[in-house]
C-alpha cells in the first residue's frame, strides 16, 4: 500500500479542482444547492482495500451533488469540517484521506451505493467490508472526474463535460495504477468502457444472461453481463466487467439478481484464475561421453540431463532484482550435439561441463527433440507427456494440453528419493495447437533455433530432407504416459488415424513476470567459475504438492492463484538456500557453422562434403556481382555446407542495420539452400527491430500493399497473425537439381533462380515498401 502515492494524487486532485474551479465551470461546482463541496478521490476504507485477497473498484460517471447536502455540507465527511483549505499541509491531506476512508460508516449515500453493493455481497465484498462478514472491501471510483457538479453529468454542457473528462480520466488512471486492482465493476454507458485508457488483451464475452425481468415478465432483449481484459502499465491484467445500468447501478436487476450477477462475476473470476501446479518428473541421469570423446553426438536414446556452459543473465534474489550478464553453468536438456568442455571431479553431481550446439541433420528420424526447451528469448514446452496411452493401447490427451495462463510447472528428476529442480516454468497465455498438418504454418513464428532442435525432431516427415523418415514415434519415453491416468485427464481416446495435437506453451519471462503476478520462468545456476566443480540439482521439498520418490510421470495439483504464487515462492527461496541464482535468459547455442567462425568449433564437426563443396564454390562465381553483399562491416553472413546468406549493396543506409545479430545483418536477407534435388532461394524478413512501428506492422503493411500492386510476396495467415514471430518467409523459389558435384549447373540454377524473382527490381520494390513504411 502506498499512502504517499495517494497522499501525492490528492494534492494533485485539489490542484485540478481549484484551477477548474476558477474557469466557466465555478457555477456548477458551487450552487445554490451545493454551496460547500469538495474533489473525492475515491470512496472508501483504502487499508482494507489493500489488504483485500481481492481487490474490486466499481466505477461510475462523478460524485453526486447530493454527498453535500445544503444543510450540512460535511456530513459524509466530518473529518473536513472546520477545517482550511487555505493551508493545504501534511495534516490537510491526512484529514482528507481520512474522511475518505471512512465514507461508508458516516451516513453515505445508501439509496445509490445499495445497488453496487447487492452485487458486491455476491463476490464475497462490500464498501464496508472491514465492519461486515464479508473478506473484501471494495472502493467506489469515478471515470469522468471526481469532481461533484450541480446539475447532474447530463445537465452540463459538452464543453463542460469536455473539461471535466480531460482532467478527470487522467486522475482515474493514475489513481487506478496505484490501487492495482484485481476487478474493476462498471454498470454505467456502455461507451465509458472505452473510455477507461488501458490496452485490451482480449474481446468482450458474455458470461451471463438473464432473459426475464422482476416480475418473471420476459424482456425484449436479455440482461447480459459482460467481462473483458485490460492491461495496467506494469502488464498486470485486470478483469473489467459490465452490466447495463439504469438511472442508478444494475437498476434493471431486482436485489436477487444483482447478487446473482455477483455470484457469476465470482465464479468468472475464479475459474479465470484457477491454476494448476505440476511436478514433472523427467529422467535424472547425466548424459556421458563414450571413450573419451569431446563431441557428444545428437542423442538417439533416452532423455537425460546435462550440466551446461552458456552465456544468459541471471539474479540473485526476489528483494535484488537487477539482471546479470555472465557465462552461466546448469542443468537442463539439450539433446542435440555438445561439445565437452570439462572433466569434472563430480562430487558436487555433475561428471562433465558441456558447451551446446547443434548442426541440422538431413534426417530427424530417430533424434530426441529438447523439451523443455529455456534458450533464447522465451522458455517453451510442447509434447512431453501431453497424452498417455490407455490399457487398451489407443492414446488420450493428459490434462498437460489444458493448462491455464499463470500455471507452475517444476521441470525435475528423482536423486536417492529427492526431487531434484532442473527448470521452473510459468505458463504464459496463448498456447499454440500443432499438429503434422499445421506446423509448417506454425514454425513461421518460432526461432529457428528451436524449431531446429524440438519441433523437427518431433515431426521428422515434415523438416527432413532424406525420403526415409517415419512419423513420430509415440512410444517415445517423453511423449507418452503408461502409467495410470492422472486425476483431471480426460477420457477422449484418440480413433485409428488421428493425429496427435501438441500444445506449445511459452513461458512467462522475468520482463514480463508483472502480467502473472510477479512469478516468472527461470532455472537454477551459478556464474562460470573456471574450476573443476559444478553444483548438485537443487532439492525442493513442498508437503502435499511434492513427492519425492516420484519417478516418472507427473504430479498435477489445481490451486488458486494466491496458492501458486506462495507455492512459487517457496521454489525460489529453496534455490536460493542452497547458493544459487536464478537463471532467466540464455542465449541460442550456436550452429556448428557459427562456432567454426568463431574458431570454437571442434574438428570433429563435419562441415562439407563434395557437394557441399560445390554449393559453396558455385556461390562464390554469384558473389562476384557488385550488387550482393556477403558481409556488412566486419560482420559475415551466415555460410554453410546447406545456407548461403546475401543481401543486395543497395540495401545498404537503406534498410535498417539490426543490434540483434541473426544469420544477416539485415531486417531482409536472401539465402540460397540446398534440399534434397531442390536448390531454394529464399527473401526473408528476420528480427527487425523497430523504433515506432512493430515488426508486425511492418509484415502486415508489406502483405496489404503488394496485393494491391506486384503480388510479389507469399506470406503466410500464420505468419500474418504470430504477434511473437521473428522470422516470415516473403519470396521463395526452387529449382531441380541434377548433380550437386557440377558447379557448373549449380552456379547456372542460382542465377536462374536469381531472374525468376528479378532480383534488381525486386530489391528496389521492397526497399520503396519500406521507405514508405518508416514514413
């Protein structure tokens, strides 16, 4: 609670009234009817409020004239009689906030705060909560001003009311941002919801109807109550909802169903916030090298674990918040290739410090893919045990494909009858459904890397290049659940030929973390220390939700959100017990090109063969044109045994130079490719990092105007609708290739390749786009 941000707002509120007060406005402010009044802020016990498990605002247009009755003005408010508002000091703001607290148990206006109230008792609140057997106390807000006027809101005129709303909605918001509310409840015009200045996250839904009036007579159109989503500033969502009024709050409702309505706003707001705590147990064995290796090879066996050297950040608690740059060591999964950094003296757990990285193979069939997968920007989990296969062998989706925004999934193994913690993920909202029909569309919002090392192993016949691939194999200890049905699964079978819909979860970042209050993804760590020591899996003991000889399967608990929270909390404070960090952002392991750029690379790693060979060396004859550049200052494009990344010299001081470097330094860049007996060309748009507009706005401004001129772009819905997508396919173009051994038809398809999309006009049409587009 801050009473220094309230006490700042009133000073603010008095400052605005005051100067109102000396414009045209003076004569509604003090009448005849209303010779003595004052600004409200709000109404009602704000230290009850706080204190509150759930906070609710109601809000109506402003104050009514008749909170100073002409007898006696302060009636409501005796804390502010006889007192000046000449000398507005520290004591001043002290008695004003006191009388506003105290509203409700000085004769408040009953016949108009009843209505609000009847509602309120169904959700558990009230305005006087702290005196009644409710456990909320809620406070009356007004969007408009907080100004009372004589006449009513409608008996002003429009330049009148233009006035009070310029300054009235900007003290709203700020007087909202520092309650912080969990409901806001508006019965008013419908138009005022508009009107309240926060971004939506989500469309009107009608929760309840009610299609008969007191006397049982049916109406001409139902009551419906509606609820929406808003965002505060600091991402917190908020729940809005809203019911028709009459000349007073929920007028057309009778008592009955005015708390009715608040029973369904509860029931919402309830099963909005239902979250569901998992203990997911994956296999805890570390992952050895053979003989001695240095490389270890993609991993085409069960899962296991990997103690891990890669650059992220990191804090160090909830109460230091600042965010560390350093390398980082941890456990986790990484399936693909690692290069082995250490021999370890293993009496703190791990055997061996590995170095991820990855090379794409022509055939995925058989490689484990990595989830839960924590590099990058974002955490993402996608199939592991999402269904289970019943005793009569057909497959069923487990409860892990339903979870809720705001649910907790610890990620861990068994170690001698302890559960031993690798990575804690937040389920953030806005799951994504994938199946073999749909994930080429899907994968054109995901970062490369990650499709790469968990969605093409997951989907072998869609991303390889060999013809001899088989579908995902299902019996996978990672996909499938033969133990016994969990409590919540579903008894849905899945019929003959059906296909396996995964669920993709992204996880809530620590940037993010204010939208699921305050919990955010993270894995335990520790900064690079150049010894030959690592650290044993942190031990998280939580009675009731914890087991800890639990072996496989998982453990799924559904609580509140208040519970998840304290259950998360608890997680974070035992990792910190045992000195480590709180690990929130690593970066993507480096593609085994990359790293032989970056002289890391270990001989080992194959990086061409004879047709390999020749695709690069036909590239370089293309390279000679003056207008494509390979490099960009002392950064190279991306070049491999498979890619060839080139941008046109003209895009040079034209299109923007990214901070975020990718495979170019380019927002747009073309690459060919090499796929079975096809050579690919390919424009691109990668992680364009803009000033003003979004990179969505920019895909969807290049989609709009090329429909309306050269129809030269192929760009995908889901590319079009993916608001986290960094990568969008614009032009592609393929071409048979006979023998990948002669450069000479090799270099003559790339420059046919090179005519079909006009290359020349091409980069001049998509560099006027853009100009046009920063415009």
């Amino acid at each position: 609670m801050s009473i220094s941000a309230l006490t700042k707002l009133s000073k603010k509120c008095w400052e605005e009234y005051e100067f109102v007060s000396s414009t045209e406005l003076k004569n509604a402010l003090k009448t005849i009817h209303m010779p003595e009044a004052m600004p409200i802020l709000f109404f009602g016990d704000y230290e009850k409020y706080f204190s509150s498990k759930i906070k609710i605002i109601t809000v109506a247009i402003n104050p009514s004239r008749n909170e100073f009755p002409k007898a006696d003005p302060f009636n409501r408010f005796p804390a502010m009689k006889a007192i000046s508002t000449a000398n507005k000091n520290d004591y001043f703001y002290e008695r004003y906030l006191d009388s506003l607290k105290n509203y409700y148990y000085h004769a408040p206006y009953k016949d108009w705060f009843n209505q609000y109230n009847h509602v309120l008792s169904g959700v558990n609140s009230g305005y006087s909560a702290g005196r009644d057997t409710v456990e909320n106390t809620a406070l009356h807000t007004d969007l408009y001003s907080p100004f009372p006027t004589d006449p009513v809101w409608n008996g002003l005129s429009k330049e009148q009311q233009h006035l009070l709303i310029e300054k009235g909605i900007q003290l709203w918001r700020e007087l909202v941002e520092i309650l912080q509310p969990d409901i806001i409840l508006m019965s008013t015009a419908h138009n005022m919801t508009e009107k309240l200045g926060f971004d939506f996250v989500s469309e009107w839904e009608v929760i309840h109807s009610i299609p008969e009036k007191a006397d049982g007579e049916l109406r001409a159109q139902p009551y419906l109550l509606k609820r929406r989503n808003l965002k505060l500033s600091n991402e917190k969502e908020v729940q809005l909802f809203f019911g028709p009024a009459g000349v007073t709050p929920f007028q057309l409702l009778s008592n009955k169903k005015k708390r009715e309505v608040g029973e369904v706003i509860m029931s919402s707001y309830r099963g909005n916030s239902q979250s569901t705590f998992v203990q997911f147990m994956h296999p805890g064995g570390e992952h050895k090298p053979q003989n001695g290796e240095d490389i270890f090879a993609w991993n085409k066996n069960d899962h296991k674990r990997k103690f891990l050297k890669n650059p992220g950040k990191y804090i160090t608690g909830l109460d230091n918040s600042e965010v560390k740059n350093a390398e980082l060591m941890f456990w986790g999964e990484w399936e693909a290739q690692s290069k082995v950094l250490q021999k370890l003296d293993g009496v703190n757990g791990p055997n061996y410090l590995h170095e991820p990285f990855y090379e794409k193979p022509t055939n995925y069939t058989g490689k484990q893919n990595t989830d839960p997968f924590i590099f990058g920007d974002n955490f993402y989990y996608t199939c592991c045990r999402q269904y289970r296969r019943s005793s009569n062998g057909k497959l069923s989706p487990t409860l892990l494909t339903r979870l809720q925004f705001g649910s907790l999934i610890l990620f861990g193994s068994c170690v001698q009858n302890e559960f031993v913690l690798d990575t804690v993920f937040v389920v953030d909202r806005n799951p994504i459904q994938h199946n073999a029909d749909t994930i080429d569309e899907v994968v054109e919002g995901l970062p490369e890397t990650y499709v790469d090392v968990t969605i093409a192993p997951l989907y072998p016949e869609n991303f390889s290049e060999s013809d001899k691939t088989k579908p995902v194999d299902t019996s996978k200890s990672c996909l499938v659940n033969f133990e016994t049905q969990e409590a919540g699964d579903e008894n849905e079978e899945l019929e003959e030929g059906d296909q396996l819909t995964f669920h993709l979860y992204k996880g809530v970042t620590y940037e993010n973390r204010h939208s699921a209050n305050g919990m955010f993804s993270f894995f335990p760590c520790q900064p690079y220390a150049d010894q030959n020591v690592g650290f044993r899996r942190p031990v998280i003991k939580i009675d009731d939700f914890l087991t800890g000889n639990l072996m496989m399967g998982y453990k799924a608990s559904n609580v509140d959100q208040e519970t998840v929270k304290r259950l998360w909390e608890s997680v974070v404070e035992q990792v910190i017990k045992q000195e480590l960090v709180l690990g929130v952002q690593t970066d993507f392991p480096k593609l085994a090109g990359e790293m032989a750029e970056n002289s890391k690379a270990p001989e080992e790693i194959p990086m061409t063969n004879s047709s390999s060979n020749a695709f690069i060396s036909s590239y370089e004859t293309i390279n000679e044109r003056e207008d494509i550049l390979d490099s960009y200052e002392s950064y190279l494009f991306y070049k491999g045994p498979k890619e060839y990344w080139f941008a046109p010299a003209s895009f040079k001081n034209t299109i923007p130079v990214l901070t975020n470097r990718w495979k170019s330094r380019y927002a747009f860049s073309y690459f060919f490719y090499k796929m079975d007996d096809r050579l690919g060309l390919k424009l691109e748009l990668g992680p364009y990092n803009p000033t003003i507009k979004s990179r969505r706005d920019l895909l969807n401004f290049l989609h709009e105007k090329d429909r309306e001129r050269d129809k030269r772009f192929t760009i995908t819905r889901g590319a079009l609708a993916n608001e986290d997508g960094k990568y969008s396919r614009l032009v592609k173009e393929e071409i048979e290739v006979n023998d990948w051994d002669d450069m000479n038809e090799i270099s003559h398809k790339m420059n046919v390749l090179l005519d079909r999309i006009d290359f020349s006009r091409l980069n001049q049409y998509l560099t006027k786009l853009y100009k046009e587009f920063v415009q």
